[in-house]
C-alpha cells in the first residue's frame, strides 16, 4: 500500500511538471479528495487548487483502471470574484478547460458568499439559495454555511473562506451529483 501512495504522489507531481503546473503558489495547503456519488457509483478524485498568475486553477488527478488521469479547469478572477454559474462538466482525462467570466468550479463565487453572509440568501447558478437553520457547522476544522435550494430542496456546505468559498459538501442534487470534500491522509 505504501508503494502504491508514493508511485501515485510521484506520478501525480511529473504530471504537473509535464504541464507546467507544479511552480504555482498552492492556494489550500491540503490536497483534498473529492468524493462524488452518482447513480450508484463513487469517484475519488485527488484536487489542488493552485494560483497560475492571476487565475485560479483546480488540477484534478484520479487512479482509474490501474491508470492514473488527470486535468485541471481553469477559473479567471473576475468568475472567482462575480461569476453566477457552475460547471458541472466531468473531468475527462487529458482535458484542462479554461472556463468563462461567469463560471466557477467546485466553488461559490466571492460575490455569492458575500451576498449569503450579508442577507442570508444568494442567487447562484439560476438557483436561490437560503441559509439553513443549521446555518453553520465546522469540518476538518473549516466553518461551513449551510444552503438549501429555495425549490427544489438542494443542499450545499460552503467553506467560509473569503479568498476560495469552496463548495464543501453538496447533496439532494436535482442533477444528482453530489459530492463530499475530504482532507487527504498523510
């Protein structure tokens, strides 16, 4: 098992270096693992969210069929900073796709987190969401907000984190991915 962990973390750095990836400032200090569940199947995938000059950059990598792949998305400042919607492209190996002003992935935007601290709701990705009664809990030491989806009943846990409100838990999906984050073991 040891070997395994370091042939995957050995893997997953040369394929940062083969793209030019590895030099940038690493905005989470943890690599996180993003559990998705959907239709009865469960991904683990391997996330760092990196800075690459002024845009924020989310490299994903996953061990598949005893073949490791990997990609990234791509999020400019100003979808960081005011983008209203949410990518839900799957990750396809090889692709790393640059997304649009008005998109962000795995995260809120810095705007909506703003707006849901401020008035206790916020208009995301054509979706209302308000704070639950619950309205915050803390996992792996990180506050989270809680968010149901005014109609249709989605949930979401989003880091409260000015710089990276990273959308840590999403569940009752109408499109029926969701996902929890998980600290990866050292």
């Amino acid at each position: 098992m040891r070997m395994k962990k370091k042939y995957l973390i050995g893997f997953f750095a040369a394929c940062l270096l083969s793209t030019g990836m590895l030099p940038a400032q690493t905005v989470v200090s943890d690599t996180l693992k993003f559990v998705f569940k959907l239709h009865g199947q469960t991904r683990r995938y391997q996330v760092v969210f990196c800075e690459q000059g002024d845009r924020l950059q989310m490299n994903w990598g996953i061990e598949r069929n005893m073949h490791w792949q990997s990609g990234s998305y791509t999020m400019t400042p100003k979808g960081l900073e005011s983008g209203s919607q949410l990518c839900f492209l799957q990750p396809e190996d090889g692709n790393h796709l640059q997304l649009s002003d008005a998109e962000t992935v795995y995260v809120v935007s810095q705007k909506a987190l703003k707006q849901l601290k401020e008035t206790g709701s916020m208009d995301f990705n054509h979706t209302i969401y308000d704070r639950a009664e619950d309205a915050s809990e803390k996992n792996a030491g990180r506050p989270l907000l809680h968010v149901v989806d005014r109609y249709e009943g989605g949930e979401m846990w989003i880091w409260d984190n000015p710089s990276l409100p990273i959308i840590w838990r999403m569940a009752n999906n109408p499109l029926e991915v969701n996902w929890q984050v998980e600290l990866m073991k050292k």
